[in-house]
C-alpha cells in the first residue's frame, strides 16, 4: 500500500482516534495499523513530494488578544476549521480550532465575544518546513494526532497543510478528497 492507501487508511485511524480518544489507534485491525505511515513497506515517489506543493499558503491568523467570536467569524467567512495565532511580529505562536471552540469555550460556557483566543488556542503545535516531504509531514501527523500542521519557515507561518490537501492533491477522487472539496453544508 502507497501514499495514497495511507492517507486514506490514516484518515480512518483518525477518526477512530477522535471517536474513542486515544485507544483509537489501538482497536484498528493489525493490517490497517501496519499500513499507517512509518512502516518500512510504505512509500513511494509521491512521499517525497514537497509540502510546499500541496499546503494552502498564506493561512488566516488571530491574535492572542482577540476574541474567541472573532476567530469563529473568520473561520465561517473562509470556510475553515482552524486559524494560526500569532504574535504582534507575525510569528506562530499556536493554532485554534474549531473543536477548541467547542470544547474549550463553548462548553464551559465562555461568552464568546468577551474571551480571548489566549484561553484556548493549543501552544506548542508540531510544524512542517517547505520542503519537507509529503511522507515526512503525514508521519509527523499520525505520531502527533493531528490533521493539520503549520507550515514554518524563519518562525513564521506561511502555509497549512491538512491530511485533506495531501489527498487532494496525491489523490483526487478518493473518499477523503471528495470530503475536503465538498461544498459546506449550510
């Protein structure tokens, strides 16, 4: 099984994962896991693909300071399910979520025009550089259980890449490209 297969295997490792917390992984059938990327049978040319090639450049950010409303608006008017936050100099600082949102806000009952995204962004989030590798950045996704990484260069984001742009552009037409281009349901 290539890239392609792993994407689409991870993708229900993942969920599997957000289902039942962590022991997701571990209740997955031992032929999906050892398809998971990492295992030495996997790989191909498009695992050296660059990330450059497949992330969404140019992502929207917040500030610490700003309102949990505010990054909710912006990820409603752009279609999105997470922003980038970011210092005053534009460095990355974390990232914020449409799930942190849910849980972190939401439901302790924060008013969301009054709390800050400083009382829930996730710090200390794993990135990719440019030229990092498609296979390098779906790895260091599974090892990290996310589905989406900033994209850093000189402390900066400059892109986003999420397990749906990799299967976008390595492999249209699969089930999780379709989900990734689908349109919103409103």
């Amino acid at each position: 099984m290539g890239l392609f297969g792993t994407i689409e295997t991870f993708g229900i490792g993942y969920a599997a994962g957000a289902v039942t917390g962590g022991k997701g992984m571990e209740r997955l059938p031992e032929r999906v896991r050892q398809a998971l990327p990492g295992n030495a049978e996997n790989g191909s040319a498009t695992d050296r693909r660059e990330i450059r090639q497949v992330m969404t450049a140019a992502p929207d950010a917040v500030r610490p300071s700003d309102t949990v409303q505010r990054a909710a608006q912006l990820m409603r008017s752009s279609d999105i399910g997470d922003v980038l936050v970011e210092d005053e100099d534009g460095r990355l600082l974390g990232i914020v979520t449409d799930r942190d949102l849910a849980i972190r806000a939401t439901a302790d009952g924060a008013d969301p025009a009054l709390s800050t995204i400083a009382d829930v962004y996730t710090r200390d989030v794993a990135s990719v550089v440019p030229t990092d590798s498609v296979g390098d950045a779906v790895r260091r996704m599974k090892s990290s259980d996310v589905r989406r990484m900033p994209v850093v260069e000189s402390g900066r984001a400059i892109g986003i890449v999420s397990l749906g742009d990799i299967e976008v552009e390595t492999r249209p037409g699969s089930p999780l490209a379709d989900i990734s281009t689908a349109a919103p349901d409103r």
